[in-house]
C-alpha cells in the first residue's frame, strides 16, 4: 500500500452527501470524499441517516482504504483530492 492512514478520523459532509478521511504519502496529506452512492453496496441495514454511513465507513474502511490506495497510485499521485465512487469498488 503507497499510502498510510494513521489519522482514523472521518466527517460527513451532508452539503455535499459525502464523507471526508485523509491518508498520507509520507508527508503529504491526500483527502479523499467519499460519496455515499459508493456506500451503497455495504448499506445493508438500508440507513439514510449520518450516523448510520460513518458506521458503514467504519465497518468497511479497510476495503474504503485498499480502493483509496488503487485510486491513487492509478492517478499518478499528482491530485491530493479525490472523489470516490460507486464505480471505484
């Protein structure tokens, strides 16, 4: 894995239906939004509530994390903001 996640933290953005995490490159910081569509797949409960898609995200972060890794590595690593999608798991 090019990248690590050492800060556990995540915000949902409910603007934007997103939620936010971050993973580093060394010492570069990437941001990731993850958008609730991509979440979809693991919503087995069917909740439509923030607390119930951060609990899905803390559930599947380490298959959240792998998918944040490929994104990134297929990118480049040139963009330190990304936009992830259903499509993308």
């Amino acid at each position: 894995m090019t990248l690590s996640f050492p800060n556990p933290n995540r915000s949902f953005d409910s603007d934007s239906h997103r939620i936010l995490f971050w993973g580093y490159d060394n010492i570069i910081e990437v941001s990731f939004f993850l958008e609730i569509d991509a979440l979809e797949k693991f919503n087995l409960e069917k909740t439509s509530s923030e607390a119930g898609f951060l609990k899905i995200f803390d559930n599947v972060r380490d298959k959240i994390y792998e998918t944040a890794d490929k994104v990134y590595t297929k990118s480049g690593k040139s963009i330190h903001a990304f936009i992830l999608v259903a499509k993308d798991f």
